[in-house]
C-alpha cells in the first residue's frame, strides 16, 4: 500500500504509486502509525536529490522521524512551497541564495528565507495553502496555476494539468485562474532557474520544452 507521503502542487499530501523524481521533508508529519496528522512541523521546507553520499532510510516514514516526502519534480516542489537543500543540493542553495537576496536585499540566510516563503505559501485563516493573483507580467516557465480545482504547468504558453503520474496537456484555458507557485519563488524562475535535480517530469513532450522566461 503507498504511503502517503508524495505532494501535490497545492502543497497537500497524497497516497499514490507513481514514482516522484525530487525528495525532501518539511519535518515530522506523521504519528507512530505512519499516519499523516500535520502539514508541516517546521518553516524549514527543503527539496532534495533522490540520492546523495549512498545515504538510506528503510523503512520509511520512522516513528519520530522526519516524513520522506516526494515530488514529481521541482516545479512541484517549487509550487508547494520548498526550496533547494543546502546540504545536498550545495550549488543549487548558493545560487538560489543569490538570486532571492538580489530579489530580497537584507533577506541573508535560510531562516531569512523560509520565513519570507512560509508567509507566502501558508494561508493562517485556512491552515491550507496560500493562493495568489496572478501577476500583470506573463509567468514564467514552470509556474503552477490552478482554477480552484486542478493545477497546471505553465510551460511554453501552454498549461499542463498535474496528475500523480506526470503532466497532460490541456486542450482548454481556463479564464479564472489564481497563482500556485509563491510569488518569490516565481521570480526565482524568472531567472531561469535550472537545478540539478530534474525541473519537469518527463512527460512533458519534447515539442513543450522550457523555453527561456519573457
């Protein structure tokens, strides 16, 4: 049976056997049981490698251990909210870290930049994920939007709604849609960001690649 521990782009837990190609954790999440009781134990919300130093947990999901959660890649990631690890993901904090203080001029160090992201990625009054308007500016590659039921890819001027599996590209636009992905991590996108764990799914068709943000 799957556990629940994949994440959607709104940021939610889901119980699914298609495999997620980004890994990371947001703290403690579940009870001795493995049942998932919090949406999140701590500010610190990271996006890891699969695999870093031969390092391995069995099984998952540990009584008083942080939840293994997983993505379907780092648009998925970026769009619930959590940014590149420091420890494994070494290269991709440094430049992401000069890109938000370039953004965020005083905003040094990770505490500084997941106080700036939890404000913007968790609604108090809901205890659900914050949702935004959408920019006056095109969104970049990589942006996740929803219609209040299911998210979309922003890729290419195209949307691609998100399932477990990868991405489908949909035949209709919807007119009435809010901003997933924190603003702040939308203008790290903008930049065109490339991380080294893999950006979209591979179901993204070949003729659907990112292109530059503009």
């Amino acid at each position: 049976m799957p556990l629940q521990n994949r994440v959607t782009p709104f940021g939610d837990l889901i119980a699914t056997p298609a495999r997620g190609l980004v890994y990371g954790n947001r703290g403690c999440l579940h009870d001795e049981d493995g049942r998932i009781r919090r949406r999140f134990a701590v500010k610190r919300w990271i996006a890891c490698r699969l695999r870093f130093r031969g390092w391995h947990r069995s099984p998952l999901m540990q009584p008083g251990r942080f939840t293994e959660l997983f993505f379907t890649d780092e648009a998925t990631a970026f769009s619930a909210g959590h940014r590149p690890c420091a420890l494994c993901r070494r290269e991709d904090y440094v430049r992401f870290a000069t890109i938000w203080e370039a953004l965020h001029p005083g905003d040094i160090g990770a505490n500084a930049i997941d106080d700036r992201l939890h404000a913007e990625r968790f609604d108090r009054s809901t205890r659900a994920q914050r949702w935004h308007a959408l920019p006056d500016e095109p969104l970049p590659d990589g942006a996740f939007v929803t219609d209040g039921e299911d998210a979309y890819l922003r890729l290419a001027g195209t949307l691609h709604r998100w399932t477990p599996g990868g991405y489908e590209l949909s035949a209709a636009y919807p007119t009435q849609l809010s901003l997933l992905t924190p603003p702040s991590l939308v203008d790290v996108l903008r930049r065109g960001w490339d991380p080294v764990v893999p950006m979209l799914h591979p179901s993204v068709s070949a003729s659907a690649r990112m292109q530059p943000p503009g």
